[in-house]
C-alpha cells in the first residue's frame, strides 16, 4: 500500500470522514488507521442467498486469517441473535457522533449499546489440519486461473499471493482446467465462425473477449435473452479458427474453462428468462436447457472439487441449483402431481447419517453413481435443441463422443427421471454444504 497517491487517498478520505464526524482534531491518524483497517481486514458480508450486503469488520480472531488460494477453512455469516431487533440483522446506522474523545464513560456506554450488530461471522475447517499448521481462508472466488487470482488479490489487498496453489509448477491440475483449451482439426468440426484469427493465444483472447462480452452485455441489459443465449452457445459449439504452419486449426474452450463456467452460469439465468418471458409454445424447453446447463455446471463444478477440495462451497452452491432448476422443469410437465410423491431412490434412502470420513465417501459415492446413471438415460431429452450440450456424450465426465439417437421415453418416465436427478442433485449439494459448514448451513434443507 505504498505508492503515495494511495496514501495521498486515504489521508483526504481520513480529513473527510473527520469533517463528517465534526472531530476537532487537527490529527487525522485515527480515521486514517481506521480506513487502512477497512481496506486490509474488511470482508464482504452475504445474505443466504450469496447477495453482497456491504463490508463489515470483524474482531482480530477472524480478520488476521490469512488468505490462501487452495484453504484449509472457510467461513459463513449467521444473524446475529444478540441484535436488539432481529429484522436489522447487520449495521445500518452508526449513530451520529460528535466527538468520541470528549464522550464521558456514561454517553460511550449509551453509544455503543445503540449501535446494531450486524451477523455473526463462522469459520469451519474444510481438510485436516496439522498441529502448528496456519488457517487460511479464501478472499476471492477460486474458480479463477492464478493470473487473474493474482490480479484480484493485487487490485483489492495489494498483496501477490504464493501460496502452494500459486507457486505450483507446472500449474495445479485444476488450474490448467480452467484455463483449458482443445485444438482440434476443422475437418473434425462444423466450424464456420470467426474467420481471420492468425495464431493460438490470440484466438483464445478472442473467443475468451467473445463470450466475456456476451455476459456483460447481458447482465447490463444491453442485449435480450435471445441473443445472449444465440451468441454464446454458437461460440461455445464451433470455436474459432486460426493458423498454426499454415494450417487452419479450431479452438475451443475445455468444458471446465473460468469463461466456459461464466457462460453456463449465465445461459441458465437467460434461458430461465426466456422460459418465463416466453409465448407458451417455448416455455418447456426454455426450461428444459436452462435445467441442463444448471445440471452441465454442477457436473465441471464436481470435476474440479475432486482436484481441490476446498472448491466444495462452490460446487456445493452449483449443485443445489442444479437440483431447483430441474425441480422446476418437473412442475412444467403436464402430469398429475401425484408423481411427485411416488419418486424415491431406495439406494440412496438407506444411506445411514452419520457423518463419519467413511460414511461421508460412501454417500457420496452412491449418489454420484445414481447421478450417471440417470444422466445417462435423460441427458439426450435435457439437451434437444442445444447442439453445443449435445456433443457431450456425458456430462459427469465430459466425453465427446456424440450421442447416437435419443432414447425414447414416455412422459410420466422423463418427469420421474428428471425428479430423481433433481433430488439427488440436492442430496449431493447437503452433503457438500454439510461438510462445508455442518448441519446448520443454509445450504442444507
Ligand atoms: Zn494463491
Ligand atoms: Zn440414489
């Protein structure tokens, strides 16, 4: 923090918070320290939903955790049950204060009995820990590649991190996913896109900037729906071209790629827009792909948690909206709600509950081995219409293989499936939010 036009910003802040507060002081250092507090120890505060409700302090027990891009810990926020009124769960006004050095013992007691305490922050191992061994937690989302991890640290806290996961080399495995791409013959593809580029990385800038755009776009209401769903899932299916020795090659992003994730996370907001937005006609496959990216993102959330466990928060969150996104497709079928009841998966009914290292991985393992096998009977019906989807023959582990037909199947027996997936997305999302945050994680219904 030592350049001098970022000290020179925190002093003119400090003399403005002074004239706010009417401090008679001449002397800015306590304001200074407290704004050089904010900008090294504040954590953004969420809701239950993940919603940003503004930065707050915590006491040194929490705030001194350094930051680690592969952590042993993680952390949650609780309404705080000591709030003098529950419906204000977190600081919204700071009573207006004079001067704090001339306030008698009395009016300070009266001060701070007046301020409102915002949630309550809980931190929770998330491996093993060895005696001695620091506890780190995470100050950014990890499903970044190192370069812009290093870029948000650097731009937010003004530290570059060297953590095992930063100073790995070659890269961590999981790393090298989400920067991943594949480069393959265009006879071997249908690419008609985006002629012109001259050389890998330039290409991948290109496609990267491409959908990067899209979102953008799309989040600032630039584009609609339509053309947000259109122009990503084009890109995402054929590439882009660019020579290599004169030959023209074909680029696309690995199915695990940081942009790729932004773009299915985006195609299932827009295509359950379009589902709501749309005429009748449409709105059952609307839903249907906005289910199936849901469902394509849990599935590379999974495969990049098995490199690094402490990605199970995010998989855990990609998950349960996997399991939302295809409760809602269930309740578009034109069926009677009495399926609903019927559905039950025996295999994963008798797991016990307790939470042993055994039994933990032997739930798991059953409900991913039920998650293949369901998918492997609805993922045809899920993907209709959506050729980039469709090219993976499965999308637990992504293989290529393009699918030969799609199976046929009566209604009633794709609401079931669509059901049973459903519920053992959300059973897979509990029993991550379980061992993220334990039984009372608002992540476990
Ligand atoms: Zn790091
Ligand atoms: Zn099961």
């Amino acid at each position: 923090m030592a350049d001098s036009s970022f000290s020179l910003a925190i002093h003119h802040a400090a003399s403005f918070i002074a004239t706010v507060l009417r401090s008679n002081r001449k002397n800015t250092e306590l304001e200074e320290a407290a704004i050089c507090s904010v900008l090294t120890n504040a954590v953004e505060v969420q809701d239950s939903n993940g919603l940003a409700l503004g930065i707050a302090l915590y006491d040194s027990r929490f705030s001194w955790i350094n930051h680690s891009c592969s952590p042993n810990s993680c952390y949650r926020f609780v309404n705080n049950t000591t709030s003098y009124h529950d419906d204000l769960a977190y600081p919204i006004t700071i009573p207006h204060v004079t001067n704090t050095e001339t306030l008698s013992n009395l009016e300070l007691q009266e001060h701070v009995r007046t301020v409102r305490y915002g949630p309550k922050v809980i931190a929770r191992s998330i491996k093993r820990i060895k005696s001695g061994e620091e506890i780190t937690v995470s100050y950014i989302d990890l499903l970044q590649p190192t370069g812009l991890r290093q870029s948000d640290l650097w731009s937010k806290y003004r530290f570059m991190c060297n953590c095992g996961r930063c100073a790995a080399s070659p890269p961590a495995y999981v790393d090298s996913v989400l920067e991943g791409v594949l480069v393959l013959k265009p006879e071997e593809t249908t690419v008609d896109y985006h002629h012109g580029t001259t050389n890998k990385d330039e290409a991948v800038a290109k496609i990267t900037d491409y959908i990067q755009e899209a979102i953008d776009d799309f989040l600032s209401d630039n584009i609609d729906p339509k053309t947000c769903c259109e122009k990503i899932d084009n890109v995402l299916h054929h590439g882009i071209q660019f020579k290599a020795d004169s030959q023209p090659h074909c680029l696309q992003l690995h199915a695990c790629h940081y942009v790729a994730l932004n773009a299915y996370i985006t195609l299932a907001t827009a295509y359950r827009i379009r589902s709501i937005d749309s005429e009748t006609g449409i709105v059952f496959d609307m839903s249907r792909i906005s289910a199936a990216y849901s469902f394509f993102l849990a599935c590379a959330s999974h495969l990049l948690f098995f490199a690094e466990p402490c990605l199970a928060i995010s998989a855990a969150n990609f998950w349960k909206n996997a399991g939302e996104s295809l409760l809602d497709l269930a309740s578009k079928f034109p069926l009677e709600r009495s399926v609903e009841s019927d559905v039950k998966c025996t295999k994963c009914l008798i797991l016990g509950t307790s939470n042993s290292h055994r039994e933990i991985k032997e739930k798991s393992r059953q409900i991913l081995s039920c998650v293949t096998d369901i998918s492997q009977v609805i993922w045809s019906f899920l993907t209709r219409g959506c050729p980039y989807l469709q090219k993976f023959r499965s999308p637990v582990d992504f293989s290529l293989t393009r699918i030969n037909g799609e199976r046929k199947e009566s209604i009633k027996d794709q609401t079931v499936n669509v059901l049973l997936l459903s519920f053992h997305c959300l059973l897979y999302a509990d029993l991550l939010a379980d061992l993220c945050y334990g039984e009372k994680s608002h992540l476990v219904s």
